[in-house]
C-alpha cells in the first residue's frame, strides 16, 4: 500500500535531524507571546521568520497576512458596563491583545487530480517567565535528557515545525519534486490569544484556503508508548471581570461591614461558579451539551488510565471535578469553568485593613460539542449582573471564542492519519480526545473540510507551564508521520475529501 | 473650676502653631510603615526624631524602647499548616513585620498628691504609595485649604503630636515648671501591624508605665460640627491564608475540571465569609459577644448620622452589612469579617488558561466586648480546615491580636476629658464608639488603669487612604483640649482613678 520506502524516509530524516533542531531552537528563541502587547513586534518577528524557512523549505508560495483588518471589531469583545451606577475614575479595562500577523504557505502537488491539504498550527505562544518556575530561560532552549526544553517547544512550535522536514523527506523517498497533495499551511499567531481574529480570517481568505482536508498540528497523544489520534477539541471563551467598589481603598475599621467590598464580591462570584457537585452553577450553562453515548464511555474506560500517575503529570495532588464523570471525560467531553486569575486589595507582605477599591477575576470555560459560545457568555454576563449587589459596578470583556469540535472516528481521511502514525510508530494507533481548544471548528465550518488531528505531545510536555519540553524522539515520529500522510492521502483522497 | 485661662492657652497656642506644624511636617516626611520590612529603618528613624522632639518639649526622661525581645514569639503568630499532605516546593509565607521601637517619654509633676496619666499613640503608619491615587507624594506634606495631607496626619503623628504644644501651652497659662499631672507618653511603632509586640512591652515595661488612668489619642469625632468623646474601640486580628495546589501552574484545558483549583479554593471561603444575611458564617465566630442594649441602640439613634454623606466620606455608592443592624451599630459594636486582599493566579494582561499553583487571601476581623481572639482565630483555623478538598495544602499565618474595649460613660476622668473638650470646642460634647481598633485594652489589661479617649479625627480624614489629612483647626482644638486636661484631671484625679 505504501508510495514511499520506509526505510528512505528514515534516513533522509536521521541526515537532516541536526539541521532541523537548530532551525527549531532558533524559532523558540524568539518569544511571540500574543497575549502581552509588549511583545507585539517579537510576535511578528516569529511569523517572518517562518515564512522564510518555509521558502526556503521550498514552498513556492510564502505569505505574511495581517489580521484584525476588519473594520468593525466583534461585539463580544467590548466592554459591557452595567448602567445606572454612578460615574467613578475610569480604570482601563486589560487591552485585548494587538492583532498578529498569520504565516500562509502554499505547495502545488503538480497533479491536478490531487486532494488538498491545508496543515493548521500557531506560531504564537503562552507568556513564560524565569521567576514562574523555569529551570533555565524559557526563550534559552537547552536539550536535556532527550527533551527540548523551551516555551513553546511543544505548543506549538515544534508540532508545527516537524511538517518541514516532514515534506522534504516525503520528496526525497518518492523522489517527487512536489508533495502528492496540494499542501498549504496556515499558522497563525493569535491561538494563545483565544484567536480573536482567526474566524475573519479564514472568511477574508477562504478562497486562498479552500481544502479537502485540515491536518491540525497542535494537540497531543495518550502518552509515549500509547500513541493516539485525537478525534476532538473543547472549545473555550474566557472573560474578565472588574468589580469596582469604594473610589478609592478606605479603612475596614471605619467602614468594614458596612458597605460592598469588591474582594468579598469577586469572591463570592468566583465561590459560587461550581454547585456541591462540582457542577458549572451558571444557569443555562449545559443548555444544548451532547452528552456522551455509553460507548464512548466505554472507550474512554478502556484507555491505560493511571491515575496516580495522570496527578504527577498535573502536578497535583487529588483529583476533583464533576460529580458523576470519570477524570478522562471531566477533561475531554465536560464543559468546565475555571478561575484562571484573582485578585484585589493589598497582596503585599503583611497586612492591610482596608476595604479595596477594586478587585478583578479571570474565568475561563471549556466548551463541549452541543454549546454554543454567545449563549454560555450571555449566560455569564446575566449570571454575574443578578449576583452583584447595590454599591458594586461591574464590566465583563470576553476574549475570543473558540467553537469545539469533533471528527467522526470512522472518518476515511482520520484512517489515513491512523496508517500514516501506525507506520511511524510501529504499533497499533487508538483515539483519544483532547481538553484544550483550538479553532478547529472554524476551519470546519467556513472551510467546509472534515478536520483532523495529527499531534506528537505527550501530557508531561508542560503546556503553559513552566519547564514545557518537547520529546525529541517524538518529535521525529510527527516528522516521519507527516513524510508518509501526503502520500496515503494521495491515494484515498477522494474518498477523504 | 478651671485653673488654667482659657484666653492664656489659646495665645500661647496662636503664637506657637506655626514652628509646631513645621515639626509636624518634618515628622510625616519619615515614612514610618512598620508593615514593610524595608521600612524598618524609617520606623526607628521616626522614633528617634521623636524622642528628640520630645526631650526639646521638655521632658525629662525619653527613651527608645525595643520591642520583639521576648525569646518566645507568641504561638498565633507561627505558621500552621494541615498535616499529612504531600510536600510541596517551600513558598515562604509572607513574614511578619520586624518588631520596631516604641517611644517612651516622662515628665513628673513634682506634686506628690498629682495623679498619673499615660498618652498613648503611635508613630507607625499604614503604607501609602502615589500610585494608590494620592495627589501627592505621600510622605511629601502639603497643606490645602486649611487641611495638611500626608500619611499619618491623622493617624497617628497629628494626634500624638498635639500633645506636645498642649503641654507646653498648659505650662504657659498656669505658671508652672512641670504639668499638674505626672505625664507619661507611651507611643509604639507596630500599631499599623497590628501591635505584635505591644502586651509584652506593657508586661516588661509595667513599672515604668504605672498610672491611674490611660489616654488614647488614636481616634475620632463624629464631624467637625459634632464633637464627640469615644467610649470603646472594636478588636482586630488578622491572618493570610496561603493555598498551594498544583506544583506549578498547569494548562487549565488538559487538567482543569479534574483537579482542584487553589484560586477557586481562596473565593469559595471567602466568598462563604458571610451569609445571605450578610452575618458572618465561620461557626463559633459570635460567641460571647456583648449585644447592644436597647439604650445604646437609642443613643447611636439620636446621633445626625446622614446616610449619603457617610457614604461620600466612605467613597461608597449603597450600604450593605448585617442584617438587623443600622450602619452605625454595623461599624461600631457588631463584629465583622473582611476580604483585604485576594490574589490567585495569572493577574497581567490578556488572559493564561491555566489551574494556578498558588492563591492567596488576606482577611481581618473586628471584634466587640466579649469576644476572645485566641477562640475567633481558633474558629477560623477549624473553618478553613473543614472545607478545603483533598489536594489543597494551606497554611494560616495570624498577625497580632488587639482585643476590643469599653469605657462605662458615667466614668469621672472620662468627665474630665469631656469638660477640657467642651472647652476647647465651646459646645457639648456627645458620644460615639470607634470602628477601629488599638491596643486600648492590652493597656487597661495590664496597668490596671481605666483607657479615655481623646481623638480629634474626622471621617473625612481619609484613615489608610489616599490623600489622608487632617483639619488644622482641629488639630489646634486638640492642643487646646490637652492644655485644659491635665488641670481638670489634677482637681478630679482621686475620683478619676
């Protein structure tokens, strides 16, 4: 069945390793973090430098797209404010992140009966600190013990980098001078954002994108020695909330006990977020969820699931969720809502008896096949303007949202991704789903192209936290991966399509 | 009755007000912040500024007092922490303030039958930073529209200040050498921390500080047209609650929803501090409190409390506190809980999906006659134990403890204090309580002798605040007031005492 020689893929792979690493490291060293304005220009930075590795890769098409060019920003990201309180200093609400540049490229098969793909992943990455926790500079990558250590070595750079050498070493065993499919990439430089402009940008680009398929490159697998392919993503909206109490901090001993605190008020908010069970307590927060069927339960039940071993990779030290769900499905198949940030009044050493001025809370919400973002957020803006009392003002900003997703496992272009893994990995491949989010339901609806998940992390690979490693032995499997799919593909495209 | 010309006093007073500002200013510009370690060094500058001032007054003895020099710290200020939980990276909880000098300054009368009287104040203050909204820099006094701003004008410097003109101008009118009562200042430097080190001094210190009745200048009035004395102080003890969760912060979509969450942990105790009723819900927390009689209630009725000015002076838009209480009885005879800081999780800009390591909560409690502090803490320390999850390791730091105080209203030294202000103010003089607290009771504790409070602060004062201030007419009232009182005590001292 196989168009390409294993064995040449490997060499070719082992010949360019070293090359492919220090490409890597080079793109890790700069840190695209859109989240904080002030690396507005490393973000950008991030995305030319791509574009010309992948010219130089030899993508004859290589573009930098802006976004956010729209003229009218969404609706859900502005600033709500309850009315009819009285006016106080203005106190600016945290800026959305700028708008950053997306990467296109594009590599015509050449065949004009070839299917085409379009490779999704995001160039963009989580904000990292020494003083987090980092054993060594996060934009310092360092190799230890077979690991890459580095923000963003797993999520998302590396997963998105391991296509290059992937490609080449698929021309260079089927002695092709284009891929067996029409391959074009779309990295874009706003996912940790919540990709806030994404959506306008596939509908501004949808002719430049059009595709049979969507490999997406920025999930994980079960673990080292069980790999798997992912068959959906949560989706996700997140928001701040800003409790405006007192003008100005005043004495908890003069007037404490007597008038709103914004620190109690977010607290109370926050407290209340999940009822006895662990449920979301928001009301109408489930309306329209997909609950699981038993058999995938069943499938769930069936995966390796150690569960103390599951708690030292989240670094924790009990598990706690959803009254009536499994750990696997509370992180796969249940919508959560998270307490991401708090704060107000004094967090300095010692103490303060002050009633606070203000206070803030950061709430995120993992979404599930079935909800609908707009509804969950109006859900949560009524929610926290029928808590509040007399005396608090409030403003709610929702970052972008994220639609969640699912592929059917029977899928004809998913079995492709199976075989092509199956071959690299030379053993038996299994699903999986996966509690994080990415766009892949906007690539599905405005590209109208079944969506599939090709990833190589594993759980310990940290994303988002601090010391985020990549496995570098997995890191040449997704290369291999990549160097057989074009070619399966290829062949049982028109029935993947 | 009166020994003193009142006419003599208020000249010695207008000849001298100019050169006693100008010390006060030098005094506010130390930026004594005994909650800051990094103020340690202001803290004993501005105790030994002031003991210079006060041998220049013309007090025979001053001396500096250490404090913190008991080989055994108290046991509620040691960290707890639950047993039988996993161990986690040390984050050192924030450490208690250094112990920091107090003042202490002596000045006999020669008249072997003259009472003893002791003023205490204290010359730390709360911390105060421009950025918190001050229109000036905080340690940088200025006087506007016949108000001197700084941190500490009011509480405490302005207060323990008048005391030095006062005797002066007493000398002044009365022809004397030396007050008509054996004076005694005792002013500490850990008030703003919550005077950790205050009882023991007292308990070493007990020789020195004998007297027969206690001044307190660390209060207020109820407006500048409702001169008032203050009959009783609320208690105060504080602690941080330090939550640790995960090891690090971890990705809130592969882990969130199934684990326990250190920032939702923090706003689900704070936000269960009180009840729907707004009474406070810790079990155990009103035990043994004094109610108000029906009396008190009526008194506190009669005062001209105007709801929408209290709330402008409170920088407040709606009150809100125990349900059955007017806000009077709220802030000055019902025991209260407050969030003073709340801090948890990712607070920079944009979002961080992330189940943060860490949360912090700040809380103060004040106290009414009857409560016990080591049995609030205690109720405290069970409450929080009782409802943390599995997962959530926590530690409870308590800084000092003050205990609550009252003075029966018939007292006869609390007649004097009420005659030297119905003097210096020329109109009757009411009676509050003070929402506040201070070391009032240790001192009733352990020198046996009754506690007066003479305070000439105004709500408006801006305690704690941004832009705190105090009146300069009722500063030179308070001069005024101290010259008149220590001839009234000297003529009514037996009974007083």
């Amino acid at each position: 069945m196989s168009t390409t020689p294993d064995s040449a893929v490997r060499a070719y792979i082992q010949d360019h390793r070293a090359a492919f690493l220090d490409d890597l490291v080079e793109w890790l060293r700069i840190p695209s973090v859109s989240a904080d304005p002030a690396h507005a220009g490393d973000v950008r930075r991030s995305a030319e430098w791509l574009a010309a590795k992948l010219a130089e890769t030899g993508f004859p098409v290589t573009e930098v797209w802006e976004t956010g060019t729209e003229t009218t920003a969404p609706s859900s990201a502005l600033p709500e404010e309850t009315p009819a309180t009285p006016a106080t200093p203005a106190i600016p609400a945290t800026p959305p992140a700028p708008p950053a540049p997306a990467v296109f490229a594009e590599w015509p098969s050449g065949d004009p009966d070839a299917p085409t793909v379009l490779v999704y992943g995001h160039h963009d990455v989580q904000p990292a600190a020494r003083e987090d926790g980092w054993a060594t500079d996060p934009f310092e990558p360092v190799v230890r013990d077979g690991r890459l250590h580095a923000r963003g070595a797993a999520d998302d750079k590396g997963q998105v980098f391991f296509h290059t050498l992937g490609v080449r070493a698929h021309l260079a065993a089927t002695g092709r001078t284009a891929p067996a499919v029409n391959l074009k990439l779309l990295i874009e430089g706003e996912e940790e954002s919540g990709s806030p402009n994404f959506p306008a940008l596939l509908r501004e680009r949808a002719d430049r994108l059009g595709c049979d398929a969507v490999i997406v490159s920025d999930t994980g697998m079960w673990s080292e020695d069980t790999p798997t392919v992912c068959t959906g993503m949560r989706g996700l909206t997140d928001c701040q909330i800003d409790l405006y109490g007192p003008d100005q901090d005043i004495h908890s001993g003069s007037f404490g006990g007597a008038v709103p605190n914004p620190a109690t008020e977010a607290a109370r908010l926050a407290g209340a977020l999940h009822d006895g069970d662990h449920r979301v307590a928001i009301p109408g927060f489930y309306d329209g969820v997909i609950e699981l069927t038993d058999r995938e339960r069943e499938l769930f039940a069936e995966l390796p699931f150690d569960e103390a071993a599951w708690l030292r990779t989240a670094h924790s030290y009990a598990t706690l969720g959803e009254a009536g769900h499994s750990t696997l499905e509370r992180i796969w198949a249940r919508p959560t809502a998270e307490v991401n940030g708090i704060g107000g009044g004094y967090q300095g050493p010692g103490g303060k008896t002050i009633v606070p001025s203000t206070a803030q809370l950061k709430l995120s919400f993992r979404l599930v096949a079935g909800m609908e973002t707009e509804k969950v957020q109006q859900a949560v803006r009524d929610w926290v303007a029928a808590r509040l009392p007399a005396g608090i003002r409030h403003e709610i900003t929702f970052g972008g949202a994220t639609r969640p997703c699912l592929t059917p496992l029977d899928h004809p272009a998913l079995q492709s991704v199976v075989r092509a893994m199956g071959r690299a990995f030379g053993q038996p491949i299994r699903f999986t789903r996966e509690g994080g989010s990415g766009p892949a339901a906007d690539l599905q609806d405005v590209l109208g192209a079944p969506v599939l998940f090709l990833g190589i992390s594993v759980p310990s690979d940290g994303w988002h936290a601090p010391n985020e490693k990549v496995e570098l032995d997995l890191l040449m499997k997704g290369v291999e991966t990549a160097a057989y799919l074009w070619g399966d593909l290829a062949e049982n495209g028109r029935t993947a399509a």
